[in-house]
C-alpha cells in the first residue's frame, strides 16, 4: 500500500467536504455505527461525526495517522484486506481515497461487505483525469505530461474511481449507484503557508524527483525526465514570480466518484 505524510492528507483533502450533497445515499442521518477504513488523518471521519449520531470508528494501517483523527469516537489499526471487526459491526463502512491505493482493492471490498449489515460506500477519485489551470500557461501542460506518465507507471490503479461499481458488484453487493462530485482546490491570494511551500517545490521540482521511480517505470526515459525537470524548475520560478506580485491563480479539479452498495437481504 502507497503511504502519505499526514501533512500531504490534510492539505490535498482541505475542504473537501465543503459540499456534502454527493453523500446524500449514505443516509447518514440513520446510522448507528460507522466504519472509517483507511481514515488517515480523519477529514471523512469528522464529516461522519457531524452529520450523524453514530459511533463513528477510525481504522487505518499508519497508528500515526490516526493520531490526528480526533473526531472519531475510536481508532483502530489494522488492514484493510483483514479487518480487525467481526462480521456484521456496522451498519455502514467506508472509505476515502484508499482502493486506488491498494495492491488488491477487491480484498478490501470483500472485507467492507463481511462487516457491514447494510450499506458499503466508497469515495474514490479518478486521477488520470485531474485538470489544472493555471495564471502560468506551462503548469497545465506540464502537469497532465508529469500525470500520464505517473499513472501509467504507479504499481496501483489510481485511476478507478468511475469504475469502483465493479468491485462492489463484484463482492456482492446490490443496487449499486455513483454519484460523481468534483474536489476544486483553487490557489489564490491571500496565499497560505502550505501553497508558499507548493510554489517553493515546483521550483525545485523536489515533488517531481520523488516520483521519478513511477515517471521512469510509466515509460518517461532519462533524457526525458531531465527535460521535463528543467522546464518544472522553470515553471516554478514563474509561479513564485507571480505570487510575489499577487497575480498566482492555480484552480486544479479531482473528479470523484462516491459509489454505495448494499448488503443483500437475504445474506442475513
């Protein structure tokens, strides 16, 4: 499984949730118990809380991360393809941005649907189909060359998200729907701390050379990823530039895709 940094968690999530229409067929409202897997630092964990009366329970395989889910009226460590729950704990069990992580994502799935006695939901982005617009004309192009190698070289499938129906059918559950909601992350003055630190990485390209594993293994050659290096370093500068004038606007959209599954009756 891929691992994050509970920084990296909490600023690619920051107000995800904002718009929580796209929850709607979660029915939270009516739960009783919640199953959190793979709620890292607990953005979804606290939507859950929020929005519902239910004993809201954070699982995740980094205890560090669960350090920070503090909404969550439990944290567990453990597996997602091995849950430490007995069958049938909860009457819904969810998860956020972890099957696209996951070697075998089907695993998890099967596991959500052993524990769960009604509904199974997961929140899943589609990342081969990230847009980015930018004040800087290169970042948008650079960003979807940098993506198309990334995605076509990680050892996951990152882009699943429209397709997760299948593995909730798969495991067995039925009247299975997906709504699709959109996570806009808009980059405008006043700039924060954390989009100050974004622009000092870009002209870096630090970001870029720590997928270089994944950049090389989805076919981007030596000569190549020097090229495009270079000219992220270049972009970068530009990016700063414009944010020391105030004119740096970066809008990048995540297309998600919210897909629920229920527990067939007559499996009671």
């Amino acid at each position: 499984m891929r691992e994050f940094s509970a920084d990296y968690l909490t600023e690619t999530r920051r107000g995800m949730w904002s718009d929580r229409d796209a929850l709607a067929s979660l029915d939270l409202a009516g739960r009783s118990r919640i199953l959190d897997v793979g709620a890292g630092t607990g953005e979804l964990a606290a939507v859950f809380a929020e929005e519902s009366d239910a004993e809201v329970v954070a699982l995740d395989a980094d205890p560090g991360l669960l350090g920070h889910a503090a909404d969550a009226d439990h944290r567990l460590a453990g597996d997602a393809t091995r849950l430490p729950v007995r069958d049938d704990a909860c009457d819904l069990v969810a998860c956020q941005a972890l099957l696209i992580n996951l070697p075998d994502p089907a695993a998890a799935v099967r596991e959500f649907a052993r524990v769960s006695t009604d509904l199974v939901a997961a929140v899943e982005p589609d990342n081969g189909a990230v847009t980015v617009d930018s004040t800087v004309d290169s970042e948008t192009t650079l960003s979807a060359r940098a993506r198309q190698f990334y995605v076509d070289g990680v050892q996951t499938d990152v882009a699943l998200g429209a397709d997760a129906a299948d593995l909730l059918e798969d495991a067995g559950l039925v009247d299975v729907s997906t709504t699709r909601y959109d996570h806009t992350r808009v980059t405008e003055p006043p700039y924060d701390d954390a989009a100050l630190e974004a622009a000092a990485r870009k002209a870096t390209a630090d970001r870029l050379a720590d997928q270089r594993p994944e950049l090389a293994a989805g076919g981007l050659a030596d000569d190549a990823y020097d090229d495009l290096r270079a000219a992220w370093r270049e972009m970068g500068r530009e990016v700063v530039a414009q944010m020391q004038a105030g004119e740096y606007v970066r809008r990048e959209t995540v297309p998600f895709y919210v897909t629920v599954g229920a527990v067939p009756r007559d499996s009671e």
